[in-house]
C-alpha cells in the first residue's frame, strides 16, 4: 500500500484503522465508522448492551451493526489494484544496488535487503529474516503501538474532560464569591451611608439645640448684666448722697443688692456636651473597625 496522490487516499479509505490492512467483511457503526468485524469482536471482547467505538469513543449499541457490502467491494476492488500494481512496477522494490527483488530483512540495520545483499560482508554475521516474516513481526509491533498510542489518546481525554469540569467548578465558585463580595460591599457601603446620614443627622439636631440653648442663655445673661448695671448706678449714685437721704429706704436697697447677688443663670452646654461626647464615641468606634479592614488583603 505505497500508493501516492489520490491512490493513497483511495487505500487509506480501503483500510481498516485495527488492524491496518484492507477491509474483511466490513461492518459500520452507529458513529459512522467502519471495521473489519473480526477486528471490531476483538477489540469489544464479551458482548454487552454497549461499547465505544475504538475510533471516536462514542457509545455505541453493539447489536447495532451494519454489514456494509460497497465497502467491501471497493476494498477488495483495491486490494487487486495494489496486487496488479506490484507486479506490474515489481523493480521499483528492487535493490537500488543489485537490482534484486527485496526478500530479506536485516535486524541489525532494520532495512529490507536481497539475496545478493544477504551474502556481501556488509552483512556478513547479521540476523536476516524473510521480508514477509518481518513484515508480519513489525506490523504486530505497529498494531500494539498504535494501542497504546490510542490508550494514551484516552487518558488524555480523560483528563481533559476532569480538566473542563474541574475549571467549570472553579469558575462557579469564583463567580459566587464575587457575587457575595459585591453584595458585601453593598450592603457595607448602604450602612456607611445610612452611618453618615444618621450621624450627621444628630449633629445638626445638636447644633440646633446648642444655638438655641445658648441664644436663651446669652439673652439672660445680657438681661442680668442690665439690670446689674443699672442698680450698680444707682447705688453709686446713693453713696454720693448725704446721711439723711443716704439712708432713706436703705434697708430695700440692700435687699436688691442680695436678691441680685443671688441670681442665677444656668449653663447651657453640660447636656449638650454629654451628647456630643457620645456621638463622638460612636464615631471613633466606626473608625476603629474601618481602619482594622485598611490594611486586610483577600
């Protein structure tokens, strides 16, 4: 089978991907796919609902199988060509330098050889087998090779398809923790602000109250220092009077002088300052928790 261009194409079609050789009693698959059937009973071994097939791995029902009689003609058509071929262009397997047909095989150089090459020194002492023998015995090597080769194929597919499911794992976990830190991040941020409204909210009542507080405490005060001054005037004025009239009604002015002495304007800031010591606390407090989460990395 050394066909070339289309003819090449031709027998690899005619071929059975087993067991490597044309096509006996060929048989086609669910898949597609076509084998000897002699290849396909050894390669499936005891009969079952279903096996894969050798080729793709798809499961196939094994009672599913179609002889395919065109294929079979077109394999066997080929396999005479091939034949009429070889004997027809015979030299081209000819020795290139004895001009002898290739009938041996030399182990030691793994390469087909002639009689007339058997018996030069060059080969002289070397392991020489039949060429169909050795054929046979490397074609064996092939075939187990080439099982291996496809057992290896598997595992890798194997692993693959681990691979993408383990990836697909990994990618809904990523996307759900992204989804939790988003909706953490919301929902801190939604505090924060709440946080802020409410705070600034407290402050602002306290402002407000504080310049109240403080206007009814100054207008007292202003009202105190009044009447302070005007009756500070008026005893000045009395010191300045002689006995008789100093003296006349003294004992109320006196009384005046202790009564304002007396008075009492109260603070207006101790309620205040306790509240705003609160707030303040409450406010370190947040800052305490937001710089603990600064220097954190996820």
């Amino acid at each position: 089978m050394e066909a070339e261009g289309p003819a090449k194409g031709l027998c690899e079609e005619a071929t059975c991907p087993l067991c490597l050789d044309f096509f006996k009693d060929p048989v086609t698959i669910d898949c597609g796919h076509n084998f000897c059937s002699s290849c396909l009973a050894k390669c499936w071994g005891e009969p079952g609902p279903e096996a894969s097939c050798p080729q793709c791995r798809e499961m196939i029902p094994q009672r599913t199988l179609r002889p395919n009689r065109q294929l079979a003609n077109v394999a066997e058509l080929v396999k005479k060509l091939q034949e009429g071929r070889k004997k027809k262009e015979g030299r081209r397997d000819a020795c290139k330098m004895h001009q002898e047909p290739l009938k041996l095989f030399c182990r030691e150089d793994e390469a087909p050889i002639c009689t007339v090459c058997d018996r030069a020194k060059e080969h002289r002492g070397h392991n020489v087998i039949p060429l169909e023998e050795a054929f046979q015995e490397y074609k064996e090597k092939t075939k187990l090779q080439l099982k291996s080769l496809r057992k290896k194929r598997e595992e890798f597919k194997d692993q693959q398809y681990v691979q993408e499911l383990r990836r697909k794992d990994y990618q809904t976990q990523l996307d759900l923790e992204k989804m939790k830190i988003k909706s953490l991040f919301e929902g801190m941020q939604r505090f924060l602000e709440e946080k802020q409204h409410f705070c600034l909210a407290q402050l602002e009542n306290l402002e407000k109250e504080m310049e109240k507080r403080q206007d009814k405490t100054l207008a007292k005060l202003t009202e105190e220092i009044s009447q302070l001054s005007l009756l500070i005037t008026e005893m000045e004025e009395k010191c300045l009077q002689p006995a008789s009239g100093f003296l006349q009604d003294i004992r109320n002015s006196l009384v005046r002088c202790e009564k304002n002495l007396g008075a009492y304007v109260p603070d207006a800031s101790p309620n205040l300052n306790e509240r705003l010591k609160i707030t303040s606390q409450e406010i370190s407090a947040l800052q305490k928790v937001t710089d603990s989460y600064k220097g954190t990395s996820f």
